[in-house]
C-alpha cells in the first residue's frame, strides 16, 4: 500500500478574540476571564490518496474553510500537523505560511474577487510559473494558451481582462491558473457555489475531465450534497469545527449513519432542478466560541442521552471505510456506572 498524499493529523485552530478595555472591565466586574478563543477546526484527522477526491461538507461556520486553509498553507495550525508527500505544508508564521509550498493549489469560491481586475488572464495564469521557475521563459506564452485550452477557453483570450469574462469562464480561469503550478493538491473552496445551477454542471464536468486526464487529487469543500456526491470518492461530515462521519460516498449516500449526517440528509429537492439542498438542522448551532461540552451535537439531536452531554464521541471506524463519532457506536448515550 502507499502512502496517502495528504495527511492531516489531530489539527486543530483558534482564532484568540479582541480583547477590549470594555471587555477587560465587564469581565472583571463580573469575575470572569476576559478573551477566549473561536475553536474553528478542532482535532480533525484525515488522509488522501493520490488520484482521490475527498469531499468536506457541513453547514456554514463548521470549519470546512477553514480546514481548507490549513491545508493550502494560508493558515498555521495552532495544534497537529499536516504533511504532504511526508513533508509539513503548514509551518511558521500565519503571514508567511502560504510562501512555503505551491504544491497545494486553491479555487475558491468567487472567481472575479480571485483574479487580478487590472491584469491580463494570460498574465495572471503565468505569473505563478515565472515567478517559481517552473517553465522556461520562452515557452511561458505557449504554455498559457495550452493551459486555457485545457479549461475549454481559446488561446487567444489570454490578452483578455477579467471582467471580459461570465462567471463560468473566470473560474475556469482560476482553475487554469492553480494547474499552471503544477500542483499535487487542488483545494476546491465552494469553486461552483456562485455560479448558476446550469454553469455548475460545465465546470463540474471539467474538473472530472481534467481529474480523469491529469489523475487530480482533490479536497472539495462544499455545502451542496449534491455537487458532493457528483464529484467525491470518500466525505467527511464537519459539524462545528469536528469531523463526525467519514465514508465513501456511495456509502454515505446510502445509508448515512451519525445523527448530523442523518439530519443533513432529511434534505428537499429544490422545485423543477432535481437538486438537493440543506433543508436547515433543528435548533441553533452552537457557538464557536463556547462550544457545548461532550458531543457538539447533543443540543439538537433527538437521540442525545446523559453521556452525550459530559463525553466528547471520539471518530471510531463503523465498517467498510466509515468512521463516526457518536456514542450510539461505541457503547451507548446512557451515563457510564462510575
Ligand atoms: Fe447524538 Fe449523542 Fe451521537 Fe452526539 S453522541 S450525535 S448527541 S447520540
């Protein structure tokens, strides 16, 4: 067996909060501790293959792009690890993390806001190449219109500007430009939330093109089951900065096993498209800042017992690939005798 190309391992991020003198003075009067921290992705682990796609999906502010920027480098862990090909990704200061490796790429999810409005599409697709080396200067152009030809876009349109551009065609732009540094990892941050259900399917259909011929290795990160299930081998469920289920797709899909993967699931399809939405989990999520203690979820789910209030549900494999942090598999929701 080889080794998995990406390795997250026990990661975890907080985002410390502002501290103000009115926070300083209400927290002393009060006798509490002034500051605290947001807990956006806490001890999260997961690998990928090379040649896999490996979805994350959750609800907004579950820590999925979090996760993402850990994994491109934009952000330090503040615990854990995470390795590619072995080697650390994420290091040192948060301001200088992302200079360490451009071997992970990121799409994100608005492509104008991504693309440089001033800079010429053929400019902005080689500045990466130049700037590293990674193509010899004479063929910097030639490489360019080969790489907006591989996006379904002429050669041609490298003299163009952004706003020259729909939507669909910026971001198969921004998918040329991660190409161009020949990267081991794509991060899909949301690459086809913004763009119209009709759009969504043609650069969807591109990517499992470019993944077929170039053998991507992908995160995917969306909040739509739908576009998930299209594009993914494995998923991991996030639920608020936690991985809670981990399955192949069609696994996932077919019988989805934690309580929040269930809950998503209980989705509607969206009137004369065929597709699947959130329809939204009952009751509030939980604040970051001052997540519920044991299992996160036990505010909102009907099947929280005395346990899920007191003990944190560790990931635990559930069969076939599938892992799940829930008590119902690992020994029951009812207190432990002391
Ligand atoms: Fe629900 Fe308890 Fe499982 Fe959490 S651990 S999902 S509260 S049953």
């Amino acid at each position: 067996m080889t080794a998995p190309l990406l390795v997250v391992d026990h990661v975890s991020k907080r985002f410390p909060l502002k501290v103000t003198f009115a926070d300083k003075l209400t927290a002393r009067l009060s006798g509490r501790r002034a500051g605290g921290a947001v807990h956006a992705v806490t001890d999260v682990s997961l690998s990928v293959d090379r040649g896999e796609v490996v979805g994350i999906v959750g609800e907004s502010g579950c820590g999925k792009s979090t996760l993402g920027r850990i994994v491109s480098g934009i952000y330090a862990p503040t615990e854990g690890t995470v390795t590619l090909d072995g080697k650390p990704v994420a290091k040192g200061r948060e301001d200088h993390v992302n200079k360490l490796t451009t071997r992970v790429q990121m799409i994100h999810q608005d492509p104008f806001a991504s693309l440089n409005p001033r800079m010429k599409v053929g400019e902005t697709i080689s500045e990466g190449p130049r700037t590293h080396g990674l193509v010899p200067s004479s063929e910097v152009r030639e490489r360019t219109r080969e790489l907006l030809q591989q996006v379904g876009l002429e050669g041609a349109y490298a003299d163009r500007l952004p706003h020259q551009f729909s939507g669909g065609q910026r971001q198969r732009i921004a998918i040329a430009r991660a190409l161009a540094m020949q990267p081991d990892l794509l991060v899909l941050d949301e690459a086809v939330a913004s763009l119209d259900v009709s759009i969504q399917a043609q650069v969807l259909n591109l990517f499992l093109d470019l993944r077929r011929d170039l053998g991507l290795t992908a995160l995917f990160i969306s909040h739509d089951l739908s576009v998930v299930r299209h594009v993914c081998d494995r998923v991991a469920i996030m639920y608020l900065g936690r991985v809670v289920e981990l399955a192949p797709a069609d696994e996932l899909y077919a019988r989805p096993e934690h309580p929040y993967t269930k809950a998503l699931f209980a989705s509607v399809p969206t009137l004369g498209t065929g597709r699947r939405v959130f329809e939204p989990v009952k009751g509030e999520i939980p604040s970051p800042i001052d997540p519920p203690p044991g299992c996160a979820f036990h505010p909102r789910c009907p099947f929280a017992g005395p346990r899920c209030r007191v003990e944190i549900p560790r990931l635990t494999a559930a069969g076939e690939g599938r892992s799940v942090a829930c008590h119902l598999n690992d020994g029951g929701v009812e207190a432990k005798a002391a």
